[in-house]
C-alpha cells in the first residue's frame, strides 16, 4: 500500500502558488461546523468562503476554525503517540505579527505559555498563512530549542544533527561556546527582511541536569536536555489553507531524550559511555551491554525530570494511554490514522500494547507537513542567500 507520508511514500509536495482548494475548503468546514454545533449552520460560511477564493485565490479563517483546525491537525498526527490530549491545544493566534522582531518575541511568549511554571502544556503559534504566489514568514530552525554541534579536532561537540546548521549560524556570524549543550539561535525570515538571528533569552529555555536515581557518577557525564519539544518547521495545513510558520509543542517521552537523542550513534552516541561507566563487559552484543545502558539512562533521564518537577511521560504509560485514544475515536465514529513505525517506542517495543497491532494508514487533513525546503534549511543544508552572495575567497 503506499500512503502519501507513509514509509518510502513522500507526503504530497505543496505549490505555494496554487489557489487553496474549495473542495478541501468545503470539507474542513463541513467537519468542522458538524463536530461543533454551536457554530451555527455551516452552508452560509461556506457560500462567503467560495466566493472568497474566487476573489481572492484564498479565504480567512474565523479563529473557531483556526482553534479547531489546529485540534484536529494534531489529531491526525500519524506519528504522534501522544494525541489522547488533542482536545487540550492552546491555541495562539498570531496571524497579525509582520517584522521579525515581532515573530521572535512571539516565540518567546511561546515557550513561556508552554514552560513557565514548569507545568508544561501543549501550545500551538499560528502565523499568518501564506498567500499563493507571495513570500511568507518562516522559522528555518527544527526545533525553537536546539543544541549546537562544533567539528573539532577531537571529533564533534554537540549535537551531531546540527553541524551543519551550526556551520551556517557562524557563516552568518553568530559564535557559540563551543560546549556539548549550546543552544542554538532562532533565524527569522520574513518577506521583507533578510534572516536574523535572535539568542533566545535564558529564562525562555528550561533545562533539566540528568543525574541517575542509584549511581552517583552519572552526574559527572555533565548531561542535561531542554524541557520543551517545539517543532517549528511543519506546515500546518487547514481547509485548503497553508501556515508555514506554526510552531507548536508538547511534552517529551522520555525515549525521545534517552533512547535517540542521547543514545543514537548519529546524535550524542552515549551508549558505550554508559556502558564503561556500568563496568559492563563490551566485548561482544551478546552480553547485550547496549541494552543494559540504555536501560539505566532512560531511567535517569525520567528520574531527573521528575526530580526537577518537569513533566515527562514513559513509554508504557503512554503506549496505553494511546490505546485509550483510539478507543475513544472509535467511540466517536472516526479512524485513527497512525503509522506503526513513529508509534512504537523505540526500547522495549514488544513490551508495549501498541506494538501488537496494525494501524489505519491514511493522510487525514487538517495536518502538519515537512517540505523538502524547510527541512534542509533546518539541517543547514538549504538555499541560503547570506551564503549565497558572499563570495568564498575575497576578489581582487
Ligand atoms: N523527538 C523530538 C525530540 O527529541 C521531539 C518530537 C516531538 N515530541 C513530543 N513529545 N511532542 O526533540
């Protein structure tokens, strides 16, 4: 079967200067004003919002159909285990916000809506939508917090995701400490600016030190990792209508920090030290010293955040509250589109319910959607016109 944004299947390529879609228009509002009775009868809306993409190529939406295309766009978000709270987004509409001093500050109220008190909630930012065939406003970071990674002589510092963003933020002159947990700058483009970059403020990025329940020396690893996930490079795409910038953010599972980013061999590949650290035998898999490690650091980094009162979840915790999701949506008469790979957690797979099943494959709109730009822009290997214009060796 090939499902657009389903394993090799890539999600259908958007045409920013395409007219939104009446019909994808008509069937978002349909749902939309059936699922929310109190809306009010949905045929005069939608006559107003046919007659302005005839005008116009686009429509606006009401901020009850923003809130609630928002909802759903999480809702149908096949590769998240965590949608049982799709219902509790807080939506904050920033549709007015133009210059990038604005957008960035904007971001900043962002992360303090989502972590300021620690009592982390899920928030979404929606900026304005683009217009077809006009530039638009857009993050080019993958996440609004990030860690930067250094090629040094000793091998990378850092994150080795971002080495190559990393390389384009000192291109554009920023300077990072040159240590293995530097935050990264925010880069704001905008119509009619060139890219900037903003440092975000230190209270706006609430980290966790990870220490171990039991064993003393992890502490000296000189771990740490930021409370809140806020992706910022997925388009959210409602009714026919295209937000690129839309960042929005949950809270972590703690595999996504102990069993990827601090674990894989490609990210901070801290197995084998977990391993010294544990005295265990590494001479051969079968001692199965790598799951051993990872055991213990995953239960270091739930430990931590506990112990700092940041909200985190585990694995079968949320494995089951997701099967309590989709009872739910069943109940409710809809399919619940998730892809079997991004669902089951990546330790401990088969001793999780969701691991023991197969799912509804489908692309389910409202959505969110990485474009091929927006992700090479955020690996630091997109069009870059700073980089561009600037000559590599000086002319004479
Ligand atoms: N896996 C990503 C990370 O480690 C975050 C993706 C979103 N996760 C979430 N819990 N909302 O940073």
């Amino acid at each position: 079967m090939t499902v657009p944004g389903y394993r090799d299947m890539p999600a259908d390529t958007w045409d920013p200067s395409a007219p939104a879609d009446p019909a994808e228009a008509e069937e978002f509002l349909r749902l939309c004003y059936t699922e929310q009775p109190r809306l009010g009868p949905v045929e005069p809306r939608l006559a107003a919002v046919r007659a302005q993409i005839a005008a116009t190529g686009t429509y606006t939406h009401t901020s009850e159909e923003l809130t609630w295309g928002a909802k759903v766009a999480w809702r149908n978000a096949s590769r998240c285990i965590g949608r049982l709270y799709w219902r509790s987004l807080t939506v904050l509409d920033r549709r007015k916000a133009r210059t990038a001093d604005e957008i960035f500050s904007l971001l900043v109220r962002h992360l303090d809506v989502a972590g300021g008190g620690s009592a982390l909630r899920p928030v979404i930012s929606v900026f304005a939508p683009a217009v077809p065939g006009r530039p638009y406003a857009r993050v080019w970071n993958e996440q609004l917090i990030r860690y930067a990674g250094y090629r040094t002589e000793a091998g990378i510092v850092g994150d080795p995701r971002y080495v190559s963003f990393t390389d384009a933020m000192h291109a554009m002159g920023w300077r990072g400490r040159g240590g293995p947990f530097d935050v990264l700058p925010v880069v704001v483009e905008t119509p009619d600016e060139a890219p900037r970059l903003f440092e975000l403020p230190e209270q706006a990025v609430l980290e966790v030190p990870i220490a171990h329940p039991e064993l003393s020396w992890f502490e000296r690893l000189g771990l740490r990792w930021h409370a809140v996930p806020a992706i910022s490079n997925m388009r959210l795409r409602v009714g026919g209508v295209d937000y690129p910038l839309a960042p929005f953010n949950g809270w972590y599972m703690g595999t996504e920090i102990g069993a990827r980013n601090l674990a894989d061999p490609d990210r901070y590949n801290l197995l084998p030290i977990v391993a010294s650290g544990l005295g265990l035998d590494t001479s051969h898999e079968a001692t199965l010293w790598r799951d051993r490690a990872l055991v213990e650091l995953n239960r270091a980094v739930l430990w931590s955040f506990e112990r700092a009162g940041v909200k985190i979840t585990d694995h079968h915790t949320e494995s089951s509250r997701f099967l309590a999701h989709m009872r739910n949506e069943e109940k409710a008469g809809r399919p619940v589109p998730a892809d079997w790979t991004w669902i089951v957690p990546p330790m401990s797979g088969g001793a999780t319910p969701v691991f023991h099943r197969y799912y509804h494959e489908a692309d389910q709109r409202p959505n969110f959607y990485l474009d091929s730009e927006a992700a090479s822009l955020a690996r630091g290997t997109g069009v870059c016109p700073v980089l561009e214009s600037a000559p590599l060796v000086p002319v004479a």
